[in-house]
C-alpha cells in the first residue's frame, strides 16, 4: 500500500474513533439530563417557576452540546435530525391504502372544521363522510372529552388550579392543557353555544370560543382587581394554556414516548397523503429540544404542493390533525380497561400546599409541597371537605393543621378587614400514584402511556386547528378564505391565546 494511502487511511480511521467517543459523549448528556429532569419533577418545594426554568435551562445547554458535539443543525437548545430514513414505508402506505387516507383526511376535516368544511373541501367528501363526520364531533364531545380529567392525573397543571384559602373557588380543568373558569354573566350556557360550534366550524371554532372566552374572564379579573382593590390581580383566573413538559409537567419515560408516537403518528400522516397525490417527499426528521422530541416533521416539496387543487391541499394539511383524532379514539380503549384497577390500586389522593400567603400566619412556616392530612382534627383528603371545615374559620380562631410534616397552630389572621380567618395557605388538590411494587409501577406505566397519548393526541389536533402561523389551521384557513379575513382571524386568536398567558406572569 502506498503511504499516502496509508497515511489516508489512518487519518479516517481517526475521524472515525473520534466520532464515536462524541457519540458517547452525546449519550453520557443525554443519560445526565433525563437523571436531572426525573428528579426535577419530583422537586416541589422548588416552586414550578424554579423547576421549569432549571428543566429549559439544562435542556437548553445540553441541546446546544449535543448539537456541536455532532455536527447537527438547529439552534438554541433546539437540534434536527433529518434523512430519508422511513420515506419508503411512507410510500407503501400511500399506494396500498390510499383511499383510507383519504377518507380520514376528509374526515379529519369535518371534524376540524364541522359544516364549514363543505366549501373547504369543494364537494369532494360524500354525504355519508359529512354526516359521519358531525355525529363524531358530538360523541367526542358528549362521550370522549369528559375522560380528559383522568388524563389530566398525569399532567401537574393541577398545581395551577390553585384553591386559596382567601377564596375556595376552584377551577374547571378544561380540555387537554385548556383550562378555564367562566365567570361572566349567561357563562351558563356556555356549554350549548360550544356545541353548536363545533356542528358549524368543528373543533377549530371550538378551541377559538375556548380562548376568546377564558381571555374574556381573564379581562374582566383584570378590571375587577383595578376597580375593587380587595381583589388581587387575577386572583381568580385561570390560565387558558398551560406548559407540557416530560419530566416537568408530564411523567418524564412515558411522556417522552407519548410525545414521539403522537409526533410521528402526526407527522407521517401528512407525508402518505402527499405522496398519495404523488408530491415529492424531501427528507424526514424529528426536532429536539435537548433530548427530548417537540416536533416532527416530513418535508414535501411545497412546490408540488400548490400546484394541486385547493381541496387536495387542505385534505394533505389536515391530514395529521386527522390521524390524531383517531389515535385519541385508539388510545381511550386501553386507559379506559385500565382506569378501575388504577384508581383503586395505584392512585392515591390528597391535598397540598402550593404556597403561603406573605402577611399571614403560615407564611414561610408550611413548605411548599406539603401534604395536608386534617384541619381542625377533621380529615381533608379532597378540597371539598378542607372547605366545609376551614370556611367557617373566624379571626382569632386557634387552628391545628396536620400535614406530612407535622402539626401546627396557628391563630386566624382577618382577611381584609372581614369576619373571615385565614391562615394564608394556597392548595391544590391532586392524584397522585403509589408505585410501590413492581406491579404497580409497570401498571402505572402503561396507564399513563395510554392517557397521555389519548389526551395529548386531542391536544394537538385541536392546537393545531388555530389560524397560527406554521400550524395547519392557518395553512387550511390561508388557502381558503381571503388574506384580509385570514389576517383578522389571526391577530383574534394571537391577542386571545396572550391574554390566557398573562395569570402565569
């Protein structure tokens, strides 16, 4: 052999020995961050605030090690992993069960978009597709979405929903990570105006009347609290999104797998459908945001796409919406088996302290996290019965609190110069699971993998309904209504979803 040859051959075989060890260097941070993520979720005495900026923080870090470790692309924390990989399975799929595709496609539609549809989809669906497709939408609604409260066991949005003892007004965990608290006057029929929303603009409409109408109690909070001054500033507000974080919001092994599947399931679905209309697929990937998957994606060639008519281009948009709705229907079987033994074996149930109150008597006193056992000698193993009990507490009143901890009195301090006692508690009441065996712990596993991914899957197909730029709602609503209406919808929606972020700040 010659030695340049050599001298060549030597230097690859270099390059590739130093291309493994960053390899193993990428794992050993990858391993590190989900060890520091895992018990991060547990850290309630941190305070959500803290735990979630030291998750995006060290995920945030790690992404941009791994990035530069392998030469990917992306970019602040955020790293893509694209090829071809998985387009030939895409393809079989399109060409052997096209017509599947197609009708879940056009099903997906009706489901997004309810009577709305028919223009959209330019009297390509039949009748049967149509009717199908609305009697769906009111047994998800009467039938399907009632079962987002067991799914919700799983996410620590319940930490928000706080329950202070100033008020005791509690709040209604909405659909997926919505949650909302209508206040207002005739909110009452609130419930039948969103039915015959979704008969007339689907789903879409639906998460958009969700967010108008929680950003509707959140204003009126706001003016409240600047026109009664004994009302703190959204006070009795809830949030109308809430993060979801594996290992911060959601369990981090479970919730990091229902992630990929709903991602891919969402993903792959707008691929089948291209190429069924034979677009050209460019690559396939997968976002992450650290280690862990926040988004997917299959690359068609956008050129090839608006060169077909406007009801094929909305049928291939709405198909991961589509796929969604239906794994959300797949993944309730299993949860649903599964729920009696889990509530029964796994689940435990309690009250805890979300924070303390600074002026009044358990401030600084009671940690954040606490279990509460009893109050006044009386067991509080839901809110409902810590109410009955605490809600007659008088200023001056000697209270015994019983907690995980250990007991204390304290003396009820007057709120705001009224007849009523406060210790200056705020609680939350939450499931959570008792994973003390094997057994157990497997079980627990799995019903969280089936109820995150059932409630997950509604979640991104109704978030991805919105006409938001770089959603396939707004694709579905640029390609069919005029620029002027599309840009008007649009700033609604942005000012409504920023309006339910601000009791979070």
């Amino acid at each position: 052999m010659a030695k340049g040859s050599r001298r060549n051959a030597g230097l690859k075989k270099a390059d590739s020995r130093f291309f493994f060890y960053k390899e193993i260097a990428s794992i050993a941070i990858a391993v590190l961050v989900f060890a520091f993520v895992y018990f991060d979720y547990y850290a309630n005495y941190l305070g959500i605030a803290l735990q979630v900026i030291m998750a995006i923080a060290v995920l945030a870090v790690s992404g941009i090690a791994i990035k530069k470790l392998l030469g990917l692309k992306g970019g602040y924390g955020m790293v893509m992993l694209s090829g071809r990989h998985g387009i030939a399975e895409i393809d079989m799929l399109a060409d052997r069960y096209s017509r599947f595709w197609n009708l879940l496609a056009m099903w997906g539609m009706v489901l997004g978009f309810g009577l709305l549809s028919y223009p959209l989809l330019r009297g390509k669906a039949s009748k049967k597709v149509y009717a199908i497709g609305i009697i769906s939408n009111m047994l998800i609604l009467a039938f399907v979405l009632p079962f987002t409260t067991y799914s919700l066991l799983f996410i620590n949005i319940s930490r928000f929903n706080l329950i202070s003892s100033a008020e005791f007004s509690t709040a209604i965990p909405g659909i997926s990570a919505l949650v909302y608290n209508f206040t207002y006057p005739g909110a009452y029929y609130l419930e039948y105006v969103l039915k015959a929303i979704v008969v007339v603009a689907g789903f879409s409409g639906y998460i958009i009347a969700l967010l108008i109408a929680n950003a509707a109690s959140i204003v009126e909070a706001a003016i409240k609290s600047v026109l009664i001054s004994s009302i703190a500033p959204l006070h009795n507000s809830t949030p109308g999104v809430a993060p979801v974080i594996p290992g911060i919001d959601l369990p981090l092994f479970s919730g990091i797998l229902s992630l990929a599947i709903i991602l891919i399931i969402h993903e792959f679905s707008h691929g089948i459908l291209a190429r069924s209309f034979k677009v050209k697929l460019k690559s396939v990937g997968v976002l992450l945001f650290g280690v862990v998957p926040v988004g997917a994606f299959v690359e068609p060639d956008e050129a090839e796409v608006v060169k077909l008519e406007k009801s094929k281009q909305n049928r291939i948009f709405s198909a991961g919406v589509s796929s969604n709705f239906l794994a959300m229907i797949i993944f309730l079987i299993p949860m649903l088996i599964m729920l009696p033994y889990i509530l029964t074996n796994v689940y435990g149930h309690g009250v805890f302290v979300y924070s303390t109150i600074k002026g009044y008597p358990a401030y600084n006193v009671i940690k954040p996290g606490t279990e509460i056992l009893a109050w006044d000698g009386v067991s509080t193993g839901n809110l409902t019965q810590l109410e009955n009990v605490a809600g007659n507490e008088k200023p001056g009143a000697l209270v015994d609190v019983a907690t995980n901890t250990g007991n204390y009195t304290f003396v009820a301090k007057a709120y705001n110069g009224t007849s009523r006692g406060l210790i200056g508690v705020n609680l939350y009441e939450k499931y959570f699971p008792i994973t003390n065996t094997f057994e157990k712990g497997l079980a627990y596993f799995f019903y969280s993998l089936f109820g995150i991914s059932f409630m997950l899957n509604f979640l991104i197909a109704v978030v991805n309904l919105l006409p938001v730029p770089g959603f396939d709602g707004w694709r579905i609503y640029d390609n069919s209504l005029s620029k002027r209406s599309v840009k008007v919808l649009t700033a609604i929606v942005v000012i409504a979803l920023l309006l339910n972020v601000l009791p979070w700040i």
